[in-house]
C-alpha cells in the first residue's frame, strides 16, 4: 500500500468514478485504474462494485476510507508543520462549523487569519453535531465549531467552550400563538427542526428533552431543514416553530419577520465549542484558527456578561 494509492482510491471515492477521479488527479484513467487494482491486491480484497447508479464501496473499500483519509490527511499537517518551521503558514483547512457558530465567529475569526496568513485557505463545511464530530473522527475536518452538550460523544475528541448557545422559540411576526407563555400551549403544533430527534440529551434532541423534562408527548417534527437560512426563510412564510439560536433575532437580516415566544419552562442549552482530536495536535494553521476563535469567543461571552 503507497500513499499514491490511497490517493487515487480516494479520488474514486469523492468523484464517484474512475473517469472523474483521473480527471481531478490530473492522471490518465488507465493509470489511476492501475494504481486501484494495485491496492485491492496488496490489501487481498475489492474496494469497489459497478451500479447502476456508479461505483459502489464494498465493506472492505469503506473500512478503508476512514483510514485513508486520516493517514492522507495526517500527511498533509506534516507537511504544513515544516512550511511553518520556515516560517510561513500555507495550506488548505477543512473545519466544520453549525450555523450558528458561523454566523457569530467564523466571518471575522477567517478573515483575521486571511489578513495574517494569505497563503492558507479555508473551507467550511456545515451540518449538525453528530455530523461534525463524524468528520473530524475520519479526517475529514481539522475541527469543528459546533454545539456540545453533556451527552454528546466526545470519546477520542477534546472541546474548548466558547460560549453558551441560548435557544429561543421562533416564529413569524403575527403568528397566532406568540401570546403563549407555557410549553404546554405548544402541544400539537408543527416543528421544523435541523434533524429528525437523536439520541436523548444531545444539540439535536434539545427540543424533545424539552418536551419530556416537562411529561409531554414527543413534539411533531413536521420537516427537518439543515440550513438555518433555509430554516428562517420558511418559518417567516409559515406556521411552523422553531427552536433557533436567540442570535438570529439581533443579527441574522430576518429580526424584522421574526418573534421569539416568551415560555416560562426554561430550554435546555449547548455551549459552542472548538473540537477536535484528542490524540493528534492540530497542524499550525488549524491551531492558529482555532486560537482566534477561543480568543474571540470569550471576549463576546465576556462582553454579554452583566456588569458587577
């Protein structure tokens, strides 16, 4: 197994073919073809099956890719380590990052880094926190800023709290139940939420923790919505609540369309964090980011705090 062939099973991997994988490479298809026939023979097993709808991953060819894409990935910060023993930070940061804490720190943390360090780039990639901590498990992100609660699985992964994420019901202005004051008025109505419920006692089952700690059925999660743009586009035009991050309704560009319900019953609430690998220190690059947000989010927590 060489570094060259993971590189080219990987290529097949994220381009979905051959013919597209030689293409992103730069490499004639019968050469990347080669290198993958190479591999599956060193390792004794097929990675992939022809379909219909493309190549397909075996189980051996998807217990590899985790580990391609942390031995690739591995290489490329030792590579940024020794441009920084140069002196110069380069290279390209994948991070992940919920909406929220892209709206609130990654804008100003980026171009901070932009401003000191032009030859790095970055690419942010969204979705809720199972998702994210997924991606830095199988290398796919340096880190994340994401919501972490009591019960998240952070086996193998570190956080550093930026600050608290307080939850608010959302609405469309003249909704019909903004004049309602306990959770017990929300029973029955229709919720648009980022996923389907999760497991209990994490960011993406704090609207169902909810409901229980308060002995109601489970609240009807009408549609799921990945995107809290997309999220607040359609609350504004329906009847649909949302457990959104108070955030949006100072800031967001929606605070006119929008209403938050005043609930007696507190909500349940995540911090913001950086996450990352415990056992694998982030490349210079991914820390200098890093950093800046850390930096950055105790100052706004240290900013909000009530004066003594």
């Amino acid at each position: 197994m060489t570094l060259d062939q993971l590189k080219a099973f990987l290529a097949v991997v994220e381009h979905g073919s051959i013919r597209a994988g030689a293409r992103s490479l730069d490499v004639a298809q019968s050469g990347l073809t080669k290198q993958i026939r190479r591999l599956e023979q060193s390792l004794g097993a097929a990675l992939f099956v022809r379909a219909n709808s493309g190549i397909v991953l075996t189980n051996h060819g998807n217990t590899l890719l985790a580990r391609a894409r942390i031995i690739l990935g591995e290489c490329e910060r030792a590579e940024q380590d020794f441009q920084s023993l140069r002196g110069q930070l380069s290279g390209r940061l994948n991070v992940g990052a919920s909406s929220e804490a892209f709206a609130r720190f990654l804008p100003q943390c980026i171009a901070q880094l932009r401003d000191q360090h032009p030859a790095v780039s970055v690419h942010v990639a969204s979705g809720p926190s199972t998702t994210l901590l997924s991606g830095i498990r199988e290398g796919r992100l340096d880190f994340a800023v994401t919501l972490v609660s009591k019960r998240s699985d952070m086996t193998d992964l570190r956080s550093d709290r930026l600050t608290a994420s307080r939850p608010r019901i959302l609405c469309r202005k003249g909704h019909p139940l903004r004049p309602a004051t306990s959770i017990r008025e929300l029973v029955g109505s229709d919720w648009v939420n980022t996923a389907r419920l999760g497991e209990e006692g994490t960011p993406s089952n704090r609207l169902g923790d909810w409901f229980k700690l308060n002995g109601l059925p489970e609240p009807n999660i009408a549609i799921s919505v990945e995107s809290l743009l997309d999220t607040l586009n359609l609350i504004t035009s329906s009847d649909f609540l949302f457990l959104g991050p108070e955030f949006v309704l100072q800031q967001s560009g929606f605070e006119y369309k929008l209403s938050a319900l005043d609930i007696a019953e507190p909500i349940p609430y995540s911090d913001l964090c950086v996450v990352q690998r415990a056992a694998v220190p982030l490349a210079p690059a991914a820390q200098a980011l890093a950093s800046m947000l850390i930096s950055y989010g105790r100052m706004s927590e240290k900013a909000r705090a009530p004066a003594v």
